[in-house]
C-alpha cells in the first residue's frame, strides 16, 4: 500500500478534528444537563440512588472529555507535523510510520514498536 498524500492526509485529520469537536460539543451540553440534574438532587434531602447514578456519569463524561481534548491537541501537532514535512515519521525513532497505523491512528507519533516499548522500563 502506498503513503497516502499529505494533500487526503491533511483531510483525513481534518474530518477527524472536525469529528472530536463535534463529540466535544455533545459531552460538554450533556455534562452541564448531569451537572444540573445532581444540583437539583443534591437540593432533595431524601437519599436518591440516581444521584450516584450522576455522579458516576459525570465522572466519564469528566474523562471521555479530557481524552477528546488531548485528542485534538494531537491531531493539531500532527497537521503541524504535516505542515513542514515531518508527518508520519515516528518521533522517537525517526523511522516512517507504516501506513496502516496512520489509517488507524491519524495522530500518530510514534511506530508501532516505539509506542509499545516507550515508556516502559529499559529490559
Ligand atoms: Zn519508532
């Protein structure tokens, strides 16, 4: 298979940028509904099973928010990367990236044999 061209590459991190914002946008709106909903169980004095039921959402929408976040972040170092050429080159290494892990992972930084062992203690 052949690299694809920075040109349906860019696009590709584009359309993914454009779709981690739109998650963004959808957490954040049902983030503040489940911020509203515990405020107005936490107003009952009455112990309410659903309250913890919030709560619990409100902790991954927490994370799943977070994540997004560091996820276009990611995508915007790799469009950066793109931008002067340095795209799909693994950036502990300097090895390319093979092709099929850019499909997978558009924000890649790392191959595949870097990203498992980087990190991780030295053997
Ligand atoms: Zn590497």
């Amino acid at each position: 298979m052949a690299p694809p061209e920075p040109a349906e590459q860019r696009q590709v991190l584009l359309d993914e940028r454009t779709r981690t914002l739109a998650l963004i946008e959808s957490l954040t709106a049902r983030l503040s509904e489940v911020v509203e909903a515990s405020a107005d169980e936490a107003s009952d004095d009455e112990h309410d099973p659903e309250g913890t039921t919030l709560a619990v959402e409100r902790g991954q929408l927490v994370a799943q928010l977070a994540r997004s976040r560091v996820r276009v972040e990611e995508i915007d170092a790799a469009l950066e990367r793109l931008g002067r050429g340095a795209y799909g080159v693994c950036q502990t290494c300097g090895t390319p990236i093979d092709p099929e892990r850019l499909e997978v992972l558009p924000a890649a930084r790392q191959c595949v044999r870097c990203a498992m062992h980087g990190g991780s203690t030295r053997w």
